[in-house]
C-alpha cells in the first residue's frame, strides 16, 4: 500500500515525493475532500523587477516630453503633438501589464479543492477573491503545460482540464513542487473515481505499478 499525497508516482514511473521544504499545505476534511493550499511566493520575482523599471523609465521620458510641451517647447518634425499619446500610452499599458504580472506572482495565494463533485480553484489578492470550477467527473487530465516563455525559455505551470474548461496555476512553483502536485492531484481524483476514501494523510491505494498510467 502507498499513501497518497506523501509519495506519487509520475506517468513515468519515478517516484515524487513532497518536498520536505515547500510551503504548500495538504488538508483532507471531514467529507472526504481534498484541499492544497498554496500561499503567496513573497518575492520581487522577474516580472515586477521588470515592469518597475519599464515604468520608471516611460515615466521619465514621458515626463521629460510633457514638461518640454507645458514649457512652450515644441518637438521637430512633420507630425502633430497628439500622436504622442498613444504613442506613449501603449508603452504605460506594457509596464502596468508587467506590473500586474508580477504583483500576482508575489502576493497572489490559491486554493484548490477536490471535493462535492467539483474541481475548485480559488485565487485571493489583497483581499479580493475569484473563483473557478470543474466538474470532477468532467476532468480529462492533470498536467504540467508551457505557460509562457522566459528568456526564451519555456515556464511551465500546472494545468486541470476539463469538458467545460480548464483551471491554470502554479507557475512560479519550483519543478518539484509542480510535479508532486499533479501527481497527487490527480492520484486523489482518479482514487475519488474508482470510490476510493481519502482519509488521514492521503487515500490508501492499491499497489502501484511502475510505468505509464
């Protein structure tokens, strides 16, 4: 017998074990239901050191031509002065992109939860809470899927998807958190379909076999 939630087996085989370091806590309650709570990173990660000094730097050139314009200077060329609004405006949508994108990665906490016959993932910042669901049922896979690239490498995070959706997480998680997470997710939701009970630490599950699922 394996407990679920403290050593996994991946697709390939290996064995995942939760990092003994990470930050993310795994709560079963009372119903059966499984939650992963993981908390904001803290930390002044690429994107808000990035669109803090895109800002900066709009902020002082735009300045600079707004002071020359207000002091009756004028800008030499063939092309009249309004241009430079959206000229300039496009870049401040940039750098408050960045911005945004990097507040998130700092203070941004989630929730998922297995549970009811839903998939649930909770987002919270700065007190304000969205939320989106799945079907249990509905879910097709648990997978770690390229998000985004960084210095033209690929950032991966974590996807649920489902007939009606999918939900998307967990980019700024280390890989071994990321690969112990959707392991173990989905190990409890394929445990919760074959009527498995999730109890104590994690579910108690027949012996696994090593190689693909």
């Amino acid at each position: 017998m394996k407990l679920l939630g403290e050593i996994m087996l991946n697709g390939d085989g290996q064995i995942l074990e939760k990092p003994s370091w990470t930050k993310i806590r795994r709560d079963v309650k009372g119903d059966g239901s499984v939650v992963w709570v993981i908390p904001a990173r803290g930390r002044f990660g690429f994107f808000l050191y990035f669109g803090v000094c895109w800002i900066l730097v709009t902020a002082m050139v735009s300045g600079g031509f707004l002071f020359s314009f207000s002091s009756g200077g004028r800008i030499k060329g063939n092309f009249p002065e309004w241009v430079f609004v959206p000229f300039f405006a496009m870049f401040w949508v940039i750098g408050l992109f960045f911005l945004y994108a990097g507040l998130r990665e700092k203070y941004m906490s989630h929730v998922v939860s297995v549970g009811g016959g839903i998939v649930r993932l909770r987002r919270e910042m700065f007190g304000k809470v969205r939320e989106k669901v799945l079907q249990e049922k509905g879910v097709t896979s648990v997978a770690e899927k390229v998000f985004y690239q960084r210095n033209y490498q690929p950032v991966y995070g974590i996807e649920i998807r489902g007939i009606e959706g999918k939900l998307r997480f967990g980019s700024n998680l280390e890989g071994e958190e990321k690969a112990w997470l959707v392991a173990d997710i989905d190990g409890v939701l394929k445990s919760r379909k074959k009527g498995e009970v999730v109890r104590g630490g994690g579910a108690m599950l027949e012996p696994m076999k090593v190689g693909k699922r």
